[in-house]
C-alpha cells in the first residue's frame, strides 16, 4: 500500500490505536481487527470497479442505490445473483412485487436423490437495492446488466441443503399465516445477508441498544442514520460494518470456504466480462452484500489473482419462473421479525419524500404510473436536493476531487441525532390502531389511543430515542390494547404491521405464467372469473344447460388431483367411476396458490401431462405397492380417461402384486379391485385383460399368503378379512379363468390361529366352504358363553365375526344373533368396556359394513317398541315339528306310501340327515304337498304371476 492511499485514513488508524491501547491495556488482537477494519475499507474504496455496498431489503441501501445510479449512470451493473437468473428479470415488469425468481429442478443428476425437488429463490421487493439496479439496466438504452454469482446449480454442489436453509426464525415470533408459506422449503438466495455471526455480539448489541431483535436494532442505528447520507458516507460506513461482522464471524470452515468461494466467483466471473467486453471498470458497478465487499480473498479485484476454477454443472434440468412472494414469506425464510419488511416498504417511502430521490421502476410496473404534477414535483425534489449535496440533477459527481475522503471518521465522531417528535403522525397511528383493533372485536376507545400516544413516547425515552419508532409503537400498542387475550383471529402486533403497510403478497402477471398455468387460465376462461385474485370465490358449473362447461370440469378435478389442499375444492358434485354430474359447485383459492400452479408449469406443458407423469412416477416409485398403483389406474381413467395408460399401470399393479410378501395392503387391494370391476362389467363388453391376470394371480398369491396371515402377530384382523374377502369375492371370476378352488380349501386347512378373532374369521370361512355348519358354529359359540374362562375374550370373538362380513356377508344374520346373546349374557364388567371398541370397530374398519348389520338386525328385531316385550328371537322358537307320513288304515293311507312301506329305510336316511322328527300319526289328514297347505299365501302369489305372464 502506497503512502498516498495510506494518508486517506490514516487519522481514524491513529484514533483506532490509542482506543486498543486504552481499552486492551496494550497492542493485542483487538488493534489487530480494527485496523484491519479500516484496511478493508481502504482497500475496497480504492478499487478502480466501484463496489456498492447493500444489505437486503434495506431502504437506506435502495434510497443510495437509486441516488447512485442517476449520479454515475454506469454502462455495466454486475449483480450479485445467482447467474442462471437473468433471463427471467425481464418478466418482472410483467409483475406485482413483491415476486420471487426461481429455479426449479423435480429430477436430480448428481444429486442424492431424496433432495429432490430442488428450489432456489431469490425475493424481490421495490425497497430493495436490487430492484433498483434491475429496473435501471433494464430500462436505460445501453446498459448491460450482468448476474455473477454462482448459479442454482452451484448452490446445492457447494452447500448441503440443511445448511443452505438461511437463519432460523425467531422462536418467540407468532405462528406464521398461509402467506408466510409462499417460497416452502426452497433455498433462500438474496443480497446482502447482514447479520452478526457472533452470537455474543448480537446480543451484546441488542442489550446496549435496548432493543427486542436485530431488525430493530439495524432500523434504529444503520437505516434511520443512513438515510440521509452522501454516497461516499453510506459507502465507507457499509464497508466497515460489513468488515467488522466478517472478521468476528466464528471459524465455520464450511460457511467461511463457501462465502470465500463466492466471491472468488463473482470477481472471476467479472474479470472474464471486462476481457470479453473491452469494458472500462470505472464505467461498471458492482452491487453486492457488504458481507462480500469486503472481502480478503486474493482473488478481489480486477488486477486479482485468476487461480480460481470454476466447477463445471451437474447433470440436472433446472427449470425457472417466477412466484409469489409476500413480506411474512421473506420473514419467515431469513429469520427477520415479524413485520420488519413492511415497516421497510414504509420507511423506503418516507425516504424518497424526504430526500427527493426519484426511484427506478421497470416500465409497465404496476403502480408505476405517476401524475404529471407528481412528477414536477418529484423533479423539483431532486433539483434542489442536488443544489444542497452539491450533486447535478442531471446526474454526475460535482466534485470528483472528493470522491475516496475519509467520510468514516466524521460519521463515527458525530452525535447521533435526534428526530424531533412528530405528534401528527404518531397521533394517527394510535387513532388508526384503535380503530383497527375495534373492527377486529378488541373493546378499544379514544382512552387507548391516548394511552398509546403517551406509552409510544415513554418506551422511547426508556430506549433514548426523542422519536418513537414504529418498534416502540407496536410495543406502546400491544401493552394497551391487547390485554389478557386476542378476540380475534388477528392480535394487536399482527394489526400494527397491517397498517404501517400490511403483508404485501406479489402476483406473476398472465404474461410472466409458464404454458401451463397459460393454459390453464384459458381453458378455465367460460367460468368468467378473476383466477389471479386471491381468497376464495364460487364457481357454479351448470353442465346440463351449459356442455362447454364439462371441460372446465375436468380441468378442475385434474387440479384438485395436482395442487395443495383448498386451491380446488368442490362442494357439489363428484367423481367416480362410471358417473358424470350435471351440475357442479368449487371453491378456487388459485390466485393464492399461484406458487403451486406455476411449479406445475415446471413438470410439463400441460395438466394432463403432470399428471400422467405423476401416476407413473407413482407407480414406479422404490415404494409403490398393489393399492397405490391400482390408484393410479383408478385415476387414470377417472381424470384421464386413457385406456392405455390404465392397461399399463394395471400390468404394473400385477407385477408389484406378485412382490409382495406380505397382506398389509389387502384392505385398500380388494376395495379398488370391486370398484374396477364394477366400472369394466358395466362400461365394457369385456374385462381388459390385465384385469383377469390381476384376479388370478392375486387368488393363487392370497392363498398362500393365507395360513401365514392368520398366525402373523403383525397381521391384522381387518387385513385378514380382507384377504378372505378377495379370496371369496373373486371366487367365480377366478373359477372361470382357470384357478383351482382346492388351492383355497387347502390354504383354509392349514391355517391355525391362535387369536381369537382370527379364529372367529376362520370358522367364517369353514362354513362359507362348508366345512362347518351354522349348528356347530352356534354350538361352539354357545360353549365360549358359558365357559366363565373364556367370557372375557368373547367380545374378541365377536369382533372376528363382525370383520366375517367381508368375505362372508351371508353371516350377517347369525352376526346379529351372536352380538344379541353377547348382550343377554355377558356380566356387565365384560360387556361395558367392549362396546367403546365395538363402535370404534365399526367406524374405522367395518363403515361399509355397519349398513348390511343394522339392515339384518331391522329385519330381525320389531319394528314397534309395544311388539318387543312379547317378541321371541327367531333363534330361540321352537321350531314346529316336521312329521313323516306313517301308514294309516286300510285304504285312508296318505301321503307317499313307500316310506311307510318300508320305514326301517327311512329312519336310516333320518338318522343319517340329523332328523329327530316323529312319525305322523295315523289321524286322517289331508293327503298331497304339506308344503302348499302350510304356506298357501306363497302359492297364490305364484299363481297370481304366472296369469299375468300368460
């Protein structure tokens, strides 16, 4: 370093030494990091490419950046932001910030696979510095504007995705609404990230500086005193606090290598532009994060060392496009106060009317239209602005010879100064956040707004501040106003931020959209509706009067499929296989899930696209299963109405099917696999032949699985059930394709359970094969009642009846006998704590069961409560004796005579069928059918059938 570049700070070198020495008791370390301070300072404010320091969403940085640009009105700005990003700034204009830019990629090469999907952001808002450069290169004639960090790529090659999340929030912040979900889980990427890394001193600055956080701490001492300052002034002052936070940051090898890398990125991506472009280096300027501008690495500087390599992309598709953004988003990812971004936008507004400062707007920019007298006005601002800084209007230092003085030493020495109070407008903010808290149910009055007004200027004096900040007002707001509880769904915190400007949320304009949200918006244009709004509105689909309107209906059912919960939720109508409705009602919140939509424009140009790559990746997927694939066929034809894509997932399902060592996903199998078929027999004149394949190979598949099942502790009794329901339901599909029913029978005989309700199943499916009688079944059941040994596991008994219904419907009868005994007979310490899980059974497991119950046990019991006292259960009746016709009288003989011709015959055959009936007597009677004499109603109504046939 020359002597001529020492003398420029050379007396703050001096004050700096004699403050070491007094405070560290002798030269140490600490003389070591603040003249190391100043030579960072030195050093960057010497580089012939000026470097303009910023910190993200900070008024004073955009206030500066705007009053620059017009000054210097460079030719090249380079742009600390990832590179891959340039091509989408130009759609800003197309825009309502604040938005974010965005690079998406669903599919990962190089990648751990579990990373995907990948997302990088970058918000950007109108008080942000940023914007301010964007807006100007885009707008001025000439001007280039170049992005040198690292790309998207780079971000996940560089960082492991857990340490590229940002900052943690703020733990005691308030739960964050649905607009702080806008960016999800991407990667956060902006300018200017300025925070101590020392925890230490953060805090010990948040103590002396009697403020709750660091966004107020940075409000009160860097934004409100640089706000109205010269450029050299906000420039030397950025350098050093970024310096003094760089050399106290802890010795993270992994961060401090990767902000090292960043800027050997930067500077070699802009020494390659400079020797592309023949460019001079004082007609460019390099906006970055005063983190980085004061940067050690040897590779800083146009004249810096080249030895940085630069690694080549992976192989991944990165995809980008713009989303929403909104204050609480850009809170919530970098770890800022609730609030501070809004109070930003309102202090960034002050500013320019204060300091007369015209900002940079894209063209086309909503809310970029100004009136001809605001723009007078605004002109007049900066003419006399530059009248008093000894700047031109038209743009340009006046005094070059100034430019590179030690402003820092005055700053540092000068008083901070203090605001007089502004009784207006601090009035109007309790006489508005009274108002405010009323409409939201607080009991607040003209008592409150006082007591605001007077607590605001309290809290600041406390904090020696003459002017209450916005800060000292919540604080003054919340302590008067809210009390013991919120009566809202809104508190008062949350209402100050409101009205110092609210939680913005941007809007991509229909130009900006990928194809797909494009498209979208057009097929859903009969609806008339204003889809980019956001909150909710109704849609009403007359589809009968109104046909055009079936596609909008399967637009919305195929986004109700692909997007978040509440974009798409229909509140008449439905969809299931087989069935079309002729009249619809939705809710569509898709201006609020704008984000969502438009990450859909990144998998594909078209809906329909999305979503049969979705149903294949699905199907595909390491962890598909036979239920989660028959999904898939089920919604291919549902939403897509493709028969080749069903008949592909439906072979897929059969080969997942046959992989499957296990019958967890029995249940949901056999549900789709009966709705399937029921769609194929009534749609089409022949089952598809995955179908067939399916049933037979998932008969011979359960069968074996079976007798494991039923001993399988990890099995459950639903999902036993179900698997003798495919057994039982497929039966016949499965006897006619070729399957052998002795398969079945065996797997039912070497099954051996010992838990109680599967042993319940397996009786179910002996008398369903007809290996058990309902005689034997009612028999083994009786024995479980009155064994007192086994009484307190009869309810589990009857709860494997009751999943019996599943593959044995026909049992429904006897179900309701066994439940009507279980009540009669069970002592009431048994009996009360099983019906908690009897109802429970029945409404997680056994809903579509409970209606086929509750109709046998109508059909069974009375109908009127006076019928019941004298009602006997058909299973307790005796029931009337069935004689055999016996030989009578000479000649009187009824009945058919060979059985009493020879009655040694017939009881043989009696014995053998179980009958214990006696022989009629030899009474005279009435000879022929006894069957029509006892039951003659039934004959009539034959008869009465077949003359109406004839």
């Amino acid at each position: 370093m020359s002597g001529e570049e020492q003398g420029t700070f050379d007396a703050l070198r001096t004050q700096l030494q004699q403050a070491a020495a007094t405070f560290a008791d002798g030269p140490d370390s600490l003389e070591g990091i603040l003249l190391g301070i100043v030579d960072d300072v030195d050093r960057a404010v010497r580089e012939p490419l000026e470097i303009f320091p910023v910190c993200h969403h900070s008024p004073a940085s955009a206030t500066a950046m705007a009053r620059r640009l017009r000054e210097k009105q460079p030719k090249v700005v380079y742009l600390e932001l990832c590179e891959d990003m340039a091509p989408l700034l130009t759609e800003l204009r197309n825009c309502r910030l604040p938005v974010a830019v965005q690079a998406f990629a669903s599919e990962v090469e190089g990648f751990p696979a579990d990373w995907a999907p990948l997302s990088v952001i970058a918000p950007i808002t109108e008080a942000s510095a940023e914007y301010q450069a964007i807006a100007y290169a885009l707008d001025t004639p000439g001007v280039e504007l170049v992005l040198v960090d690292r790309s998207s790529d780079h971000v996940f090659q560089w960082e492991p995705r857990d340490a590229a999340t940002g900052e943690p929030a703020d733990p005691d912040a308030p739960p964050a609404e649905e607009e702080a979900a806008l960016h999800g889980d991407a990667v956060g990427v902006e300018i200017g990230d300025l925070r101590p890394r020392f925890a230490e001193l953060e805090e010990h600055l948040l103590r002396h500086g009697r403020v709750r956080h660091w966004s107020e701490w940075w409000h009160q001492y860097v934004e409100l005193p640089l706000g109205d300052s010269d450029h050299d002034t906000y420039r030397q002052v950025m350098l050093l606090i970024g310096s003094l936070f760089r050399r106290l940051a802890p010795g993270d090898p992994r961060r401090v290598r990767v902000d090292e890398d960043r800027e050997r990125y930067m500077w070699t991506r802009m020494r390659e532009h400079l020797a592309a472009t023949g460019t001079d280096p004082g007609d460019c300027l390099y906006v970055c994060g005063a983190f980085h501008a004061a940067s050690r690495v040897a590779e800083f500087g146009v004249h810096g060392a080249d030895t940085f390599e630069i690694s080549p992309p992976s192989a991944t598709k990165w995809q980008h496009g713009l989303i929403p953004s909104s204050h609480a988003a850009i809170e919530a990812q970098f770890g800022l106060a609730g609030g501070s971004v809004s109070i930003a936008a309102t202090v960034w507004t002050k500013n320019l009317k204060r300091t007369g400062v015209r900002p940079f707007r894209l063209a086309g920019q909503t809310g970029a239209k100004k009136t001809a007298a605001a723009a007078r006005t605004t002109t007049a601002r900066r003419t006399a602005t530059a009248a008093v800084t000894g700047t031109s209007a038209a743009g340009g230092a006046l005094d070059p010879a100034e430019a590179g003085a030690d402003k820092l030493s005055g700053f540092l020495q000068r008083p901070p100064v203090l605001d007089r109070l502004d009784e207006a407008e601090l009035l109007g903010w309790s006489v508005e956040i009274v108002r405010a808290a009323r409409r939201n149910g607080y009991l607040a009055s003209t008592a409150d707004a006082i007591a605001v007004f007077e607590t605001s200027i309290l809290l600041a004096g406390m904090r020696d501040r003459a002017r209450p900040t916005p800060y000292d007002f919540q604080d003054a707001a919340v302590t008067c106003i809210e009390k013991d509880s919120v009566p809202g769904r809104r508190d008062v915190r949350r209402l100050v931020e409101i009205m110092m400007g609210g939680d913005r949320t941007g809007q991509v304009g229909y130009d900006a959209l990928p194809p797909l949200a494009r498209d979208v918006h057009d097929r859903l244009a009969p609806l008339d509706m204003k889809l980019g709004q956001r909150g909710v509105q109704r849609a009403l689909l007359d589809i009968a009067a109104r046909p055009e309107l079936q596609q909008c209906s399967d637009v919305l059912w195929m986004l109700r499929r692909l997007l978040p919960p509440g974009a798409a939720r229909p509140i008449m109508g439905e969809r299931r296989l087989g069935e079309r409705a002729i009249q619809e009602s939705w809710d569509l919140a898709l201006g609020t899930h704008q984000r969502a939509l438009i990450e859909l424009g990144y998998e594909g140009v078209s809906i329909e696209q999305v979503l049969e790559q979705r149903l294949r990746r699905t199907a595909y997927g390491p962890h598909a299963t036979a239920a989660t694939v028959l999904e898939t066929v089920e919604d291919a034809t549902l939403y897509l109405r493709s028969r080749r894509l069903a008949d592909e997932l439906g072979t897929r399902a059969l080969e997942v099917l046959a992989s499957e060592r296990g019958v967890d996903g029995a249940p949901e199998v056999l549900r789709r696999v009966r709705r399937l078929l029921a769609y194929y027999r009534t749609s089409e004149p022949v089952l598809p032949a995955w179908v067939e394949s399916f049933v037979k190979a998932g008969y011979a598949h359960y069968c074996t699985l079976l007798p494991t099942a039923f001993t399988d502790d990890d099995a459950t009794v639903r999902q036993v059930a179900a698997t003798m329901g495919f057994l039982f339901g497929m039966e016949s599909l499965a006897l006619s394709l070729g399957c052998d029913r002795t398969q079945l029978e065996l797997a039912v005989a070497q099954s051996h359970p010992e838990e109680p309700a599967k042993t319940a199943l397996l009786w179910a499916a002996q008398v369903q094969l007809g290996h058990l009688s309902r005689a034997e079944l009612r028999a083994r059941c009786d024995d479980l009642l009155d064994n007192p040994l086994v009484v307190p596991a009869y309810p589990r008994y009857l709860s494997g009846l009751l999943h019996a219904l599943e593959p044995v419907p026909q049992l429904a009868d006897f179900v309701v006998e066994a439940v009507s005994n279980a009540f009669a007979r069970l002592p009431d310490p048994v009996l009360l704590p099983w019906l908690p899980t009897l109802i429970t059974t029945l409404r997680s497991d056994g809903a579509e069961l409970a209606p086929l119950l509750i109709r046998e046990a109508g059909r069974i019991f009375p109908g009127r409560l006076p019928a019941l006292d004298a009602w006997v259960p058909p299973w307790r009746a005796e029931p009337s004796p069935r004689v055999l016709a016996q030989a009578g009288p000479a000649g009187g003989a009824r009945g058919l005579a060979l059985p009493a011709a020879h009655p040694a015959t017939c009881d043989a055959v009696a014995d053998l069928l179980g009958c214990e009936e006696a022989w009629a007597t030899a009474d005279p009677g009435p000879s022929g059918a006894e069957l029509l004499i006892r039951h003659p109603d039934t004959a009539v109504a034959l008869q009465e059938l077949l003359a109406g046939s004839l």
